[in-house]
C-alpha cells in the first residue's frame, strides 16, 4: 500500500525530519553514554563518587542552562540559530572524548556536551509543539520520542560491536563522529522545510491552563521525583564487574529501548488520558533498587524499567506543559521546567553515588523522595483545577 505523502499534514512531515535529526543525535551521545561510566572509571581512574558527582553537576547545568536559552529563545525568536548552535556543541564534545587523557579533560566533555543539550532542547520542545496538530502534542513527541529512542538503541549497538571485536572506548567515541555529522545534515533539511512551508497552527486557548504558581509546584514535584531516580549509569559502573565489557552497553540499549517503546505508548495515551500518566513515572522508579538486589539478568530488567521512566518524563511531562501553557510563555517554561529537572538529577547522581555501597538506605531514600513527588503533583494539579474553575465561572458571570 503506498502512502500518499500529499495527504500527510506538513506538520508530521517536519516532526517526522526533526525526529531524524533526533535519531542521529541520540545515536551520538547515548551510544557515547553507554561506555562514559567505564572509560571514566576503569580507563581514567575516576571513582564511583566522582562519576556521581561530574555526571549529576552536567545533567544539572544542561537543564539549568535550559532556563536561559528558553527565555532567550522566546525574547529573540532565534529558535533555529539556538538549535544549530546547541547541535553542534552537544554532537562533537563526544568524539572529542577520544582525545581525552585524564578524568578531568573528560568531565569538562562531558559538561559541554550537556550544555549543547540544553542550548537546543527548548527551543526544539517549541517548535515540535507549534508544528502539532490541535490536540495532538503528545502525538508529536511520541513521534520525536520513537525516532529519537531509535537512535538511541542504534548507539549502543555500534560501541558493543567496536568493543566485541577488540577495539578500545577512543575508538568508539571517533566513530561517533559519523552519525554526529548526519545529525547536522538533517538539521539543514529540517530547517530549509521549515521556512517552505507555513507550519505554525492557529493560535489556541489552553482548556486548563496552569498559573505560575501552579506550574511552579509542579515542577517542584517533578524535581524531586528526579532527585530520586537510580540512574543507569550506576547499573552501568557495577554491571562492568559483573559481565564481559562488550556486553555492557547493551544494558544501556535495553533503557533506551524501553524508554523509546514507553515514552512512545505514554505519548500516544496522553492525548487521550491526560496529565495523570505522570503519576506511573513516579511508581517507576521504586522498582529500580529492589530490581538490582537480584543477579545479572535483572540488571538488564532494572535498566528497562529505568528507561520507561525517562520515556514517562520525556513526553507526558513535557506534554502537560505544551498543554497548560499558553505558547507565548512556553518556551521560558519548558526551560524553568528543565532547571528543576536538572537539579533533581543532580541531587540524584550525588546522593545516589554517595550512598552507592547502602542499598537499603538507597531504597529508602527513593522511597521517600516519589512519596513527595506525588503529594505535590497532586497538589498541583487540584490547584490547577480550582483556578481554571475560578476563571470559568467569571467568564461566565
């Protein structure tokens, strides 16, 4: 059956490029992620604490930065220069890894690469929701969210092979560079479709707009599930002296995999279930350290689970904020939203490294930490709720 791309909405058409770009970037630097904790432990000397430390402080100051370039973006209305730029440094920090002689050279790497993520992130998130169609922004970052994980299982694959047949991590990092030079190719593309066609939708009132306060708490909330999140590159460090070396990053494909498939299905239900998806991100991660107590296998199983919470995070609660606010503000929103997230990460890869050798002061400490996530969502949410009623009822009067 062909598909008639006439019929295709412009819109999809340039999500579905965008989403290409996404796939070659992820394939650059999730394939890079999967063997950073190894290079930087084993080959570099580094230890566990510091791993925590060097890759809490990057998340942090990527999502951090998010808070910048999304007012930045939204004052200046370069959506696109932002994106070339924050390309460009996020791709090429990775091959750049191969170079690198100590721990230090390749935490300063590992920061710049996080930054060139969030230089382009909110801006990107921006875009992708102007290019939705009415009532279908989960639909369009299921769809970014499909393509981008694809890249990110494709990552993995390529460094486990480059490992299997004898070759060493620098190696893996050079040959990263290809898919970071298609990433850059499919931009232009992206871009050059872009200002061809008239892709922004008609402006729309949001049915149950959040206030700041609103937002504010939940972003709070969604913080501190973050802070309490066991992040694969742990299951990584100790998978190392578990399993032969080259099957290492296939653990990392598994959460790339399952935060594709789950962020994807997530995505799609949003549209039609709404915001209390985000609740199922915060189930998630209790199951992370009571999964690791297991033996090998469930190291593969903890990592899935690891990555159906970040597809939880990656469209449905970025999906609320395409949904409750107004477009006007959404891109200084999305970055205010990723700053939280950030320092919830960073609060994760410090506490969980420091506590790395407690398991039951780990399972603890998650427990506690998703217990006040849901509190304050719910919070959130209720207050939402009354104030949109407020402002309907004096509409109305």
């Amino acid at each position: 059956m062909k598909i008639n791309l006439k019929r295709i909405r412009k819109g999809t058409v340039f999500i579905l490029i965008l989403g290409i770009v996404s796939l070659f970037a992820d394939f650059t630097y999730e394939g890079a992620r999967s063997i950073i904790p190894q290079f930087f432990t084993s080959a570099l000397g580094g230890s566990v604490f510091l791993l925590g430390i060097v890759l809490g402080l990057s998340e942090f100051a990527g999502y951090a930065f998010r808070l910048v370039s999304g007012r930045l973006a939204d004052s200046t209305r370069r959506y696109w220069t932002m994106m070339f730029i924050g390309y460009a440094i996020n791709l090429f920090a990775v091959p750049l890894l191969a170079l690198s002689g100590n721990y230090l050279v390749a935490a300063v790497l590992i920061f710049m690469e996080r930054i060139g993520k969030g230089t382009r992130a909110p801006p990107k998130d921006y875009i992708i929701s102007m290019a939705a169609s009415k009532g279908k922004t989960g639909r369009a970052f299921a769809i970014n969210e499909a393509l981008d994980q694809t890249g990110a299982i494709l990552g993995p694959i390529v460094v486990s092979l480059v490992l299997f047949f004898r070759g060493g991590y620098r190696d893996a990092f050079g040959l990263l560079a290809v898919p970071a030079l298609l990433a850059m190719a499919f931009l232009f593309v992206a871009y050059g479709y872009y200002g061809r066609n008239k892709l922004q939708r008609k402006r729309q009132e949001n049915s149950r707009p959040m206030t700041f306060r609103s937002f504010l708490i939940y972003s709070v909330a969604v913080a501190i599930s973050a802070a309490g999140l066991y992040q694969v590159s742990f299951i990584l460090y100790g998978a190392q002296y578990m399993i032969s070396t080259y099957l290492v990053p296939l653990i990392f494909l598994v959460a790339m995999a399952g935060e594709g498939a789950f962020g994807t299905i997530f995505g799609l239900m949003y549209d039609k279930a709404g915001r209390r998806l985000v609740y199922i991100g915060l189930l998630l991660p209790l199951l992370i350290p009571l999964l690791l107590l297991g033996g090998t296998f469930f190291l593969f199983i903890a990592a899935l689970i690891f990555g159906a919470a970040i597809g939880v995070q990656d469209t449905v609660m970025r999906a609320v904020i395409g949904s409750m606010i107004h477009e006007k503000k959404r891109g200084s929103a999305y970055g205010i939203f990723n700053a939280f997230y950030g320092f919830g990460l960073m609060i994760s890869g410090v506490v969980i490294g420091y506590l790395y050798y407690s398991m039951t002061d780990i399972m603890v400490y998650v427990a506690i930490a998703q217990a006040t996530a849901f509190l304050m969502l719910y919070v959130s949410f209720r207050m939402s709720d009354m104030e949109s009623n407020a402002a309907v009822a004096v509409s109305a009067s």
